[in-house]
C-alpha cells in the first residue's frame, strides 16, 4: 500500500472512491437526494482536478492510497484557524475496510497539519449515525465537542453533523 499525494491522474479514482464510500456509508440513513447533492457539489471532474491542482493551508489537497496503483482510499483536509487543521473527506472504497489504509489516510493528513502547517489541533465532522467513522475516529483519539446543521441540508432536512476534536502532540 502506498500513500501519496495526488495529482490530475488521480482524479477518477478519488470521484470513484468517495462516491463509492459516500453511499456505502450514508446510502441506508441519507435521502437519494441529499446524497446525489453532496456527490454532485463534492465529487464532480472539475472540483476533484482543481483539489488536486491548487492546494494552499485551506486545502491541502487529496492523498490516495494506491494499490498495484488502483486509488482504494482517499482523503484531505487543511487549515480552519492558525493551530487548527481539520479532516474534511476521508473514505475507501467499498470492501477495503478493516485493513489500515483509512489510518494510513489519516497519518498522512495528519503529518501536513503538524509539518507543513503548524497544527496543534485536528477536527471532523461526522454524519450523526454514521456508522463507520465514528469508531474510527473515536478510536485515534477524537472526543465529540457538539452538534451543529450538516453541510447541504436542504430547507426540509434536519441531517446533523457531529464535531470532533483532538490535541496533536
């Protein structure tokens, strides 16, 4: 398994996982609505290239996990103050759960913030329900700080985001 940062070869393979990923995790708890939307604003062709063309401390940029150069994982973050990173999209394709590429993932992310941005802090936010990144998050040392809207609720949807935090050492 090898982790890099990706760039404009890696764009299908990120559109594939995190879509893949996205309805995996949210396709029994989400509307088909809400998850197309979030699919079409976060993972189309044009967005994925810019990510990994033009990265800053906002916005990092993807790191992929490839294997026998398939991406099987994907994920990014970047900076929301002076000391405080954050992780913004983390997620595997479908069947590669369970076999530390999410944690590769997230040591790689997590590398950036210390090294390159200085953080001494990491947030996430997580799907309240969501199944498989609260214990993953939960179990690399990510406390629950609060609730809060979720991201592209529409004016009907009451689908919640759940905020963590953790001390970078």
């Amino acid at each position: 398994m090898e982790i890099v940062k990706a760039d404009p070869q890696h764009v299908h393979g990120i559109i594939d996982v995190c879509v893949a990923g996205y309805w995996a995790t949210y396709g029994e708890t989400h509307s088909k609505e809400y998850i197309e939307r979030v699919i079409n604003v976060f993972y189309n062709p044009e967005r994925v290239l810019t990510e990994v063309t033009f990265t800053d401390r906002n916005w990092g940029g993807y790191f992929v996990a490839l294997d026998g150069g398939e991406v099987v994982g994907a994920g990014g973050g970047g900076m929301i103050g002076e000391t405080a990173g954050e992780v913004f999209v983390l997620y595997l394709k479908p069947g590669r759960r369970n076999e530390g590429i999410g944690t590769l993932l997230l040591n790689a992310i997590t590398k950036q913030h210390k090294e390159e941005f200085g953080a001494t802090e990491q947030w996430v936010s997580v799907q309240k329900g969501n199944a498989k990144g609260i214990p993953f998050y939960e179990a690399r040392g990510f406390r629950f700080q609060q609730e809060q809207m979720g991201y592209e609720n529409a004016e009907e949807e009451n689908y919640v985001s759940l905020r963590y935090n953790r001390r970078l050492d």
